[in-house]
C-alpha cells in the first residue's frame, strides 16, 4: 500500500504522522519551503503573532497529538476572563450570557427574545431539511434578534462567513440532530452538557506554528519545496503517477490524499477529472486582512475582561470584531501594553478586505478608539492579508464534497478545512480517521 499526501498544512501533516506510525508506507508533498500551511506564528520586534488560527480548542484527538509530540509542557491555557465574549448593541460592547440560565437574567437581550427562548422548548419541529441556512434554522428556533445579534456577529467574526448562506446541516451539523432528537435545541444542549464539557481554549508558549513545524522534524518521507504539478492515473492497474518541480514521484501510488485549499486541489484535478475540478474550484474563500494594534493600557478606558468583542451587521462596523489578544495570552505583549487583533473582511466585507492598508489602519484605529475610549495613537500596528481565508460551508461546498466521495473508489480522497470542518481541531480529527481508513489496524 503506498499513500501520496500532496500538501504539507495541519491536515496533511496529521495524516502522514498517523501513517507512519502505522508503518504505512508514504510521500509527503509540500511546494512551500516551511511547513504548517496557514498555521503561522510571526514574531515581531516584542510581539508575537498569530496570522493563521489565534488559539485553539483543545480535542482529545488534538490532546494525544501534543502528547506524542512531547509538547504537552508547552501548552498555555487561555486566562480566566477569556470566558467573557462581548457583542457591539447599539454602540456600546455589551456580555454575552455564558449560560442557558443567565439568558434570561443577562439585560443582552430584549424580553420579546427572552420570550422566544422559552418558546424554543416547544416549537414544533419540520423534518431535516439539509438545504437550510444557519439563519433560517436560528431564526424558526429563537427569532430575529438572536440571529443579528448573537448568530451575525459571531459567523462573520469567527468564520469570515454569512449566516444567511452557509449550510446548517454543513457547518454545524450537531444542532439540527439535537433539533431532530430531542425536539429543542436548547433542551438537547442541556442533556448534552452532562457529557463531555468544552474542549480548554489555548495555545502554544512560542505559538502554534511549534506544532507543525514538530510534527513535520518528525515525519521521515517529507519533501518540502517539491510541488506536485500533474497527477496520471495508470489505466492498466489504476495507480497514479505524480510529476513534481523535482522530477517524478519516487513510486506509483495505490491512493492520493489531496491536503490542499479546495482551489489548488482543483487545479490538479482538471486535466483528467475536469468534472471533479469544476465542483472544487467554485468553493468560495472570502478575503480577509488582520490588523494587529498595540496600545499603551493607560491609553485605553476598557477594562477588556474578555476573550475580545464581535460587531454585527446591523450596527454597520468597519471591521468584523477583535480579539483582545494580550488578555488571553498576556506575553503576546510588552508588559504595560495592550494588544488588539482585529479583523477586517469575510463574506460580508469584502471591500473592507482589499482596502490599502493605511486606509485599513486607520480606520482601525478610529474604530477601536470610538469603542473603547482610546486616547492615544497605536504603540505599533501591522497587517496581515489572505486573499483567500476561511472555506464556507455554502451551496457550493455540497458539490465539491460529493465530488470527493465519488473519486474514493479511484483512490482519490481529500483532508483539509474544507472537506473536514475550518478549525483545527475539525483537521486533525478528519486526518486520523482518513489514516485508519486508508490503513486499517491489523485486527
């Protein structure tokens, strides 16, 4: 059994490590230099930066990673007050409630949706529709006001996306089968929360690119700034046969992983699988700027007690929310300072996105300045651009993951955000299963 993993992000290198330690034999592909895909950590001057994911969920799957890896000592836990998540309403941030009880004590909502919340216990269910948005489904279950006020911001802030397009039974799977079990969503998640609690937020002491750069030191059959460039499929026995910047591929491969962006895995396939690369390369990722700003924290009135503030549409933002960096990981900082990662773009901002970057940063700072009582200019800002950030779960991702399900039986398969969820913890959870499936334990 020989295995061809062309990509070298968090997926591939996942799946490549569960390979070998099965003793699979495979090739690891990566036409970038360093490994680790979007996962990047920058250090600049005394700040660090994350300019991929800026902290991570803590998985089981994850967990045993960090422990093969032996950077377990190297976990750092997200301080206490990042349990605090705060929304713009009417032009002042205003607490989340962080508990089904506190949503109808917390003053964040009105009573007419406290009132929909109760409601929710006995709203009749329609059968599954997998054709349903996030916004039809929240707005059927708990009314308008929920939808711009805690669904918007939190779509457009966490995933760069818009509730109205993305799929329900796509990007969050898990509450139209509590709907459908247990008759309400809120009652299903109130059985549930006596199971497994809430995966621990946190990072890594250097930053998360420490985890992809071990996991690739660790990984024998890893060619960095080899890209693969064509792929042939052998009529006679059905192996393919990989061109790279290299030469050929060293063998004929019985399956191909395809650990690439949606777009860059479509253009691989078009030659012989033009079908398959049409579906893969409508796949839409939005662009998205992150705008890093340090502060003086005598400068700033807000107490940031929180994990950081999402803006909805409604309030018509300039950015999508920020994340209050330095009071989640406070050494991502100078002592005496404050740092800001604040996001600009997604679906629902695109001219924002592509904005030149002093224009970015300015209205950066008057944004956070207005919001937070922020007397000075930045100590420091820097920027950070994706032209293509985060995969939606929209229409067209239906299409291009059924295309991959049709190719399996060519020994063609697909691990990577787009195919497996956007989080990390959804990529290294869909990378050892795709391992165990290509090379099943010996029973």
């Amino acid at each position: 059994m020989t295995i061809a993993i062309i990509g070298g992000g968090i997926s591939g290198l996942t799946l490549a490590w569960h390979l070998q330690k099965a003793g699979a034999y495979y090739d690891l592909f990566e036409a970038a230099p360093r490994p680790g895909g979007t996962v990047r950590t920058e250090h600049q001057g005394h700040y660090l930066l994350e300019t991929g994911p800026n902290s991570l969920q803590l998985s089981p799957e994850l967990e045993e990673l960090l422990q093969a890896l032996g950077l377990s000592d190297q976990i750092q836990e997200a301080a206490a007050v990042s349990q605090n998540r705060y929304v713009l309403r009417n032009g002042q941030y205003r607490q989340l409630p962080t508990s089904p009880p506190k949503l109808l004590t917390n003053g964040f909502f009105s009573l007419k949706a406290k009132w929909n919340f109760v409601q929710e216990l006995r709203r009749p269910v329609p059968p599954s529709d997998p054709t349903e948005t996030l916004a039809s489904f929240f707005r059927r279950r708990f009314g308008s006001e929920v939808v711009e006020y805690a669904l918007n911001p939190f779509i457009s802030g966490i995933y760069a996306g818009d509730p109205e397009k993305l799929l329900l039974h796509k990007t969050f799977p898990q509450l139209a089968a509590l709907e459908q079990q247990h008759g309400s969503v809120i009652r299903g998640l109130m059985q549930k929360k006596s199971g497994a609690g809430r995966g621990r937020i946190f990072t890594l002491r250097n930053g998360l690119q420490t985890l992809t750069d071990k996991l690739a030191s660790r990984l024998g059959r890893a060619h960095f700034g080899q890209a693969v460039t064509a792929l042939h499929r052998h009529s006679d026995d059905g192996r393919w046969e990989l061109e790279t910047t290299a030469g050929p591929a060293p063998r004929l491969y019985d399956h191909v992983v395809l650990a690439l962006p949606a777009y860059a895995a479509a253009e691989l396939l078009r030659p012989e699988l033009p079908d398959a690369a049409e579906a893969l390369g409508q796949v839409y990722y939005p662009p998205m700027t992150a705008i890093y700003s340090a502060y003086h924290r005598a400068a700033v009135q807000h107490p940031l007690n929180g994990f950081g503030a999402l803006h909805p549409k409604a309030e018509q933002p300039y950015a999508a929310g920020s994340v209050w960096t330095s009071s989640i990981f406070p050494n991502r900082a100078p002592a005496g300072q404050v740092l800001f990662t604040t996001f600009v773009g997604g679906s629902q901002y695109e001219t924002q996105a592509r904005e030149p970057e002093a224009t970015q940063k300015a209205a950066v700072h008057e944004e956070l300045s207005r919001f937070y009582g922020i007397t000075e200019a930045p100590v420091w800002q820097y920027r950070y651009f994706w032209e293509r950030a985060i995969p939606q779960f929209d229409a067209r991702i239906v299409p291009a993951h059924a295309a991959m399900d049709a190719l399996a039986p060519l020994g063609l398969h697909a691990t990577a955000n787009w195919r497996a969820g956007v989080g990390v913890p959804d990529c290294v959870r869909h990378a050892k299963a795709l391992a165990l499936k290509l090379f099943p334990p010996l029973s």
